[in-house]
C-alpha cells in the first residue's frame, strides 16, 4: 500500500494481508469444498411455509433457449450431467465448485418459487455439509462468469453443463438450432 510515496508500515501490511486471506477463505469454503459424492435430500416445501426461506427459483425467458430457471437475482442456473437426480447427489466439488458455485439453502424454511412447481423443489448434502437445492433431483449451480442475470456462458460447456429448465430438464435451443458445446470452463 502506497501512500504519499511511503509504503504501509510492515505490521499494516501484514494486517492487510491476512484479512485478504481470510476473505479468500471464507470465499472459497461458501463454494463447496471436498470430496466424494453427496448425501440424501430432504423436502424443499412450498412458497408460504414459516421460517427463513431457503433461496429463491424463479422462471426467466432467454430467446435462444427458451424459458430457464434463475435464481432471486435472474443469474441463470445450471444442471450438471455427471451429477444424479435419483438419487440426488453433487458430484462438483473443489475447484469445479469454485467456477459452479452451488445454489445452497440458506435458511429451514421452503423456497420461494415463482413458475416452478413445489413438487420438484427439494435440496441434497453435500460432502461439506451444505444443502443445495435441486429441481427434480438434479443439483442446481450458477456459472461464475455469467457476470450479470440473463448470462447463459454456461449453455452446453464441455458438452455436460445445461441451463435448467423449469422441469428439472436441460435447456436445449428453441426454433432447430442445435446446443454449444464450448470447452474450458466444465468439470
């Protein structure tokens, strides 16, 4: 740090190091951390019920890959092909959780959903510990460089990533067109 030419006193530069090291900590462990696969699910519930809700799913409408599910904000979220709906289980973890952050339950309460049926809405444990929720099993995740809500960069990466569809479905292009398959970002 720089200031008038000077630099930070050794002790504040320590300081500020170490708090940038815890905050890249907590960011990492908030992604999903180790290994293996995930554990069993438990109900999700319905919009209404007492308690924090657990996030929210809602319906949002892209022009090329018709209607898909986002999160509160409209960040599009994905379902992965190398996890498992029956029975539910995440099989991203480490690394791959840092570019495929998982949508985590936050709160004991149902989630609130907005043109998602309840019914499909549950959540599974991951090897951390965490709850993710999941649309008809398949764990759901958001794509880290789909910088703003409507971003589908994650459309068909390495052939195994897909937008969710409000059934659980993968997304797949309306009007003929065939599904991307760009590479370097999957798991």
């Amino acid at each position: 740090m720089t200031t008038t030419g000077r630099t930070a006193p050794r002790g504040r530069r320590l300081t500020l190091f170490a708090a940038g090291a815890l905050a890249s900590a907590a960011l990492v462990a908030g992604c999903g951390s180790g290994g293996g696969s995930g554990g069993g699910s438990t109900s999700a519930g319905h919009t209404g019920n007492p308690g924090q809700s657990q996030g929210t799913l809602m319906t949002a409408h892209d022009a090329t890959l018709g209607t898909l599910v986002t999160d509160g904000q409209g960040h599009t979220l994905y379902r992965f092909d190398q996890d498992t709906n029956h029975p539910s289980a995440s099989h991203c973890t480490d690394a791959c959780a840092t570019l495929w952050p998982p949508e985590l339950a936050n709160g004991s309460g149902s989630a609130d959903l907005k043109g998602i049926d309840g019914k499909l809405v549950s959540t599974v444990t991951r090897p951390d510990g965490s709850h993710q929720l999941t649309l008809d099993g398949w764990p759901l995740y958001r794509y880290a460089p789909d910088s703003k809500p409507g971003d589908t960069k994650g459309q068909g990466v390495d052939g195994t990533w897909f937008a969710a569809t409000p059934s659980g479905g993968k997304a797949m292009p309306v009007n003929g067109g065939t599904p991307g398959t760009p590479s370097g970002g999957g798991y």
